[in-house]
C-alpha cells in the first residue's frame, strides 16, 4: 500500500503545490520512482504521478488513501471540480474525516464555486480546529468573493485577531467593511494595512 503525508497549502488560495511525502514505512518499489519525479517538481510531475495512482486505484480500488492522493493531485492540477470528486470518493471508501480533509475538500469546492459545500466543509474545520488560520482566510475570502460581506467581515477579524500584523487580513478586512457598506471604518483598515509600504 502506498504511505504518504498530505501537507497543507501554505495559504488556501495561494498557488503552491500540495506535497506528498512518503513516510518512514517502506514503499512499494513499483511506486518509488514516481514518487520521487513527483517530488522533484519538474514539469510533468503530476502527471507522472497522476498515472501512478490511477493504476493504484485500478488495483485496489477501495483504498481511500489513493482517492485522496487522486484529489491532491487534481487540485495541483487546478482541476478543481475532480478534485472534489476524488475528495468525497475518498471518504465514501472510509478515508478519515478529520480537520486537514475538511479544509482541503472545502478550499477544492471553493476554487470550484461550490460555494455551499465549501463553506460546509470550512466550517467542519473549524469545528474540530477552532484556530485554523489557513481554513478561516479560505471561508472568509469564500464568503467575501459570494457577497456575504457580513459574515466576511466577522471571519476577516477573527483572524485578525490571531494575526493582529498581518498586512493582508487588515486590508481584507477593510474591503469587506466597504463591501458590506462601512466606508469609514473600511477605508481607516485598508490605511492601516498600506500605511507601512
């Protein structure tokens, strides 16, 4: 069986792959060089790799684990709507449910505009990991992006107040105040936020 960790994006919309790393357990050697161009992030690695775990699947085809490596891959892919289906594949095959699943299917399900199930997802994360900074940005720009500037606003502040120097949440922060129609108060975060550059 193939062993990996999924880490998560450094932010939820920013464009850095998803890594898998293999762990300290020894893996099939059939697997081992496709693991290994994956890392390397040449060109074609996720490619490569998206062919290994499709022959993965085809193999064994209840294991959660390989649908979960196919929803990482299709979000590097940007293929955003896969990535939710192989997401939700996976946990239909019994994959665990745990806070790092519920932001990686709700950032898929944002990026694809399905924006009630993103936000569902989100707010699952939270639930069990009430800090999560990355899964709060992702369900406060989600909820900015449909319009719910009010609920974006409380979100916007709630990490504000874990990042109380982040530059980006203050003017996030400040355009979502403006979106829901406090222009002062808006315009006085979005100053603040600049004031430095």
């Amino acid at each position: 069986m193939l062993l990996f960790a999924v880490l998560t994006v450094h932010t939820a919309f920013s464009r850095t792959r998803y890594r898998m790393i293999p762990c300290k357990t020894a893996l099939p050697a059939s697997l081992r060089p496709a693991i290994m161009h994956y890392q390397s992030e040449t060109p074609g690695g996720d490619s490569s790799y998206l062919h290994v775990i499709k022959a993965a699947i085809e193999k064994e085809p209840k294991e959660p684990l390989f649908y979960y490596a196919l929803g990482v891959i299709y979000f590097n892919k940007r293929q955003y709507t896969e990535a939710v289906a192989a997401f939700e594949a996976a946990a239909a095959k019994g994959y665990k449910r745990d806070a790092d699943f519920y932001l990686h299917i709700g950032t898929a399900c944002l990026q694809s505009k399905q924006f009630s199930k993103g936000f569902h997802h989100l707010y699952h994360c939270l639930n069990q990991r009430p800090n999560d900074t990355t899964a709060m940005q992702a369900l406060a720009q989600g909820l900015y992006q449909h319009g719910d500037y009010k609920q974006s606003v409380a979100y916007w502040e709630q990490l504000l107040r874990l990042q109380p120097e982040n530059a980006f949440v203050m003017f996030m922060l400040g355009k979502a105040y403006i979106a829901h129609g406090d222009t002062k108060k808006g315009q006085q975060w979005c100053d603040k936020a600049t004031a430095g550059l």
